[in-house]
C-alpha cells in the first residue's frame, strides 16, 4: 500500500474537475492532483449538448455564463485550443404566457453588460430559414452564444493544468473519504487500499458525489435524470444557424457541425431518473415520437427529414435545479456537483469560483454572489429559483 500527500486533491476528471484544476494552477496553486476512475471526461463530460448562453432568471448564473462566454472566445490564445466553440449565437423564443418574463430577463441580463436583445420575427426568420414562426410572441438573442464542446474544453483545460504542474491520475477510483479523529475530511482511500492525503478534498464527481459524501456525513441530494437527445438529418445540410430555445414548443435545436440537428427536450415536469452506471443508452419511443411532432411543426419544410442516431445522458440535478459550490458542513471537503445541465456553459467560472473560495474565502467574479451556491441552502428552505421563472420551463432557468 502507497499513501500519497497534496494539498488539493480533486475526486472527478470531468469537465469541472478539470476546470478548477486549472483555475488553481493559474493562480499559481501547482500542488494539485486530480483523480478519475475512468479515462478523463468519460462521464456526462461527453453527453453534453455544448450550448453556450447567459440566458437565466438569477443574476449569479447569467453572470458566471457571461465569464464563460469569454473564456470560450478566447480559448485559442488561452489554452492554445478552440474548444470547439461555435459563435452561431442563441435565441431564446416564447409564448404570450412568457412574455413578460422574457422581457424582465433580458433586463436584468443587460444590466450585468451582457449583450442581449429583443428581436422581432423578421430578424429571426433571417437568422432561422424555414423556421415556423406563428405561435412564438417574442425572441431574445445573445449574438454572442452559441455552442462549443465539452469534452474538449475537459481535455484543454486538463491539459493547461498539466504544463502547470498539476497531476493527473487517471484509472483511479476512489471509494471512500478518509476522516480524521476530529471528523475532518483528509483524503481518500482508493481502490486496492492505497491512500491520498489531502488538506482540501474538492468532489466534482456528478451524480456519483452522494455516494462518496454521506459515509462522511454530508448527504447530497443529486440525482441522475435522463436526459435523451435526437440527432436529425433534415435531407440537405442546416446553415448556420442560432442554438434556439424553444419555450413555446419546450424543446432545444442546436446545429451540428455536418449540418444535423441536435433536438433535446425542455420540459421537465415528469422527469425520470437513472443509473448514471447502468441505463440504455439511446432514446425511448414515446420521446422520438414527440421530438418528430415538434420539429414536423417547427421546421415543416424539411426536404427529406430522418433520425440518424440518439443517445442519452444524466443531469446531476439538485432540488432547485442549479448547482453546489462551496464548503460542506464537515470541514476539509468542498462540493462542486449538482450542475443540473448548466455545467458546461458556466465550467470556466466555476473553476474560477472554486478556486477563489479555496484559496481566499471569496470571489472577485464580477455580479456572482457565492452564497447563493452553498450547500445549506435546501435545510434552510432558501431555494436558488428564478427570479423571473417561465411558464413550463421553470426548472433550468
């Protein structure tokens, strides 16, 4: 048996894992290591939709999304990689029932300097050709959003980390915390017995964090919901075109690189969850049947429409659908799970935050409030909603 020693030891290769990697690194904090018992980003890393956009009803997230906006447009000089990041934009389309909450959002987004606006619907047939139009009221575009990569922001930041001097180890499962006499968290023990001290143990492991935090007395609500996305060939290549929130039909359409589409759902009042270690990997029948009734009414000239494949990933969803960031209620263990299909879009930020609160106890991210984050925020009944929620599409908003 070995035992080794850091000062940070991160449980979770993933996407945010490997954000705030290299958030420490790039303050200057090398002695790092990050754990992962596959390969890195082999979890929901790699089933994520990739959209980029600001567009949330609290301020936090809407600001956390505006640094990432920033970062992804600058990966290239950054991290010496593009990340994939596409700069289509993205639109927000609603309902009468949704407009005043539109407009309410997009206040309060132009007030944290975020660059969005209101459209009408001659600019957003411009922007979506062939797209039907006559049961949304209003739009909201961020020329700004668009879509990138989550697997390869994983990897580019990962790879940052590296040349700073962060370790990584990959085949490494962790299978429990290691607590002092006092209580406090001080590593992990992993498989095959060898052990891990660490002065701060930050778990960034998704829907497998419960199982690592309640034996050391930190319950998590996060739960694994299935999330099943349809690729769709619509018989010649889509143009460019915006991510599109759909809030009146309740679904998301994003642009592939060949030219697909990627058609996910937005609606979640009868979710279901999963075993994010054992569930089918491809989409039910009933949610192909709704995906062709809402894109045949959306999109009803396609030439010679088909489904070319689909699958299916987990969102590591908390009560209030937005994330934990921050400390446990037992020292020596910090949180960072529970992104609830934000992760991607925000991940450069949450690096940032993390590694701010680790290091200094605070954040300089400008118009982020750290508490609303924290962990006792569902034992004190003081939810993290919407300040301006939709009707229907309330929950990742």
């Amino acid at each position: 048996m070995t035992s080794t020693t850091t000062r940070f030891l991160i449980v979770g290769g993933g996407l945010e894992g490997l954000a705030i990697a290299w958030s420490l690194a790039d303050q200057g904090e090398t002695d790092v290591l990050v754990v992962e018992r596959d390969t890195l980003c082999s979890g929901m890393t790699g089933k994520s939709s990739g959209v980029v956009r600001c567009h949330y009803g609290n301020p936090s997230l809407a600001a956390m999304s505006w640094y990432g906006v920033d970062i992804f447009t600058r990966a290239t000089e950054l991290f010496g990689d593009d990340m994939a990041f596409q700069q289509c934009g993205y639109v927000v389309g609603v309902g009468e029932n949704n407009v005043a909450p539109l407009h309410a959002n997009v206040e309060m987004m132009q007030g944290l300097g975020i660059d969005v606006s209101m459209i009408g619907h001659e600019t957003m047939a411009e922007l979506w050709p062939g797209l039907h139009l006559e049961d949304f009221a209003a739009f909201a575009y961020e020329p700004l959003g668009g879509r990138g990569e989550a697997y390869m922001a994983g990897m580019a930041f990962g790879a940052a980390a590296r040349k700073l001097g962060v370790k990584v180890r990959q085949s490494t499962t962790v299978t429990k915390l290691l607590q002092g006499a006092d209580g406090r968290v001080v590593g992990a023990e992993l498989a095959g017995g060898d052990t891990i001290h660490a002065d701060t143990v930050i778990v960034a492991a998704g829907p497998w964090t419960p199982a690592l935090t309640e034996p050391v007395g930190v319950p998590v609500d996060v739960r694994a919901q299935r999330a099943q996305l349809v690729l769709i060939d619509q018989g010649e290549p889509t143009p460019v075109v915006p991510v599109l929130s759909d809030l009146a039909g309740l679904s998301y359409v994003c642009r592939e690189p060949n030219g697909e589409l990627l058609v996910g759902n937005s609606d979640h009042a009868a979710p279901q969850y999963i075993d994010p270690d054992n569930y089918i990997n491809r989409a039910d029948e009933s949610t192909i049947d709704k995906i062709i009734m809402k894109m045949g009414h959306r999109l009803p000239d396609m030439p010679d429409p088909r489904i070319t494949s689909s699958y299916v990933g987990a969102y590591d969803v908390t009560p209030d659908y937005n994330p934990i960031i921050g400390p446990s209620p037992v020292d020596g263990l910090f949180l960072a799970t529970g992104f609830s299909g934000h992760g991607f879009k925000i991940s450069p930020a949450v690096g940032k935050l993390v590694a701010d609160l680790v290091l200094t106890g605070d954040t300089t991210l400008k118009n982020v409030d750290p508490r609303d984050f924290r962990y006792s925020r569902f034992a004190e009944g003081d939810l993290l909603l919407s300040l301006n929620p939709y009707v229907g599409a309330g929950e990742m908003r």
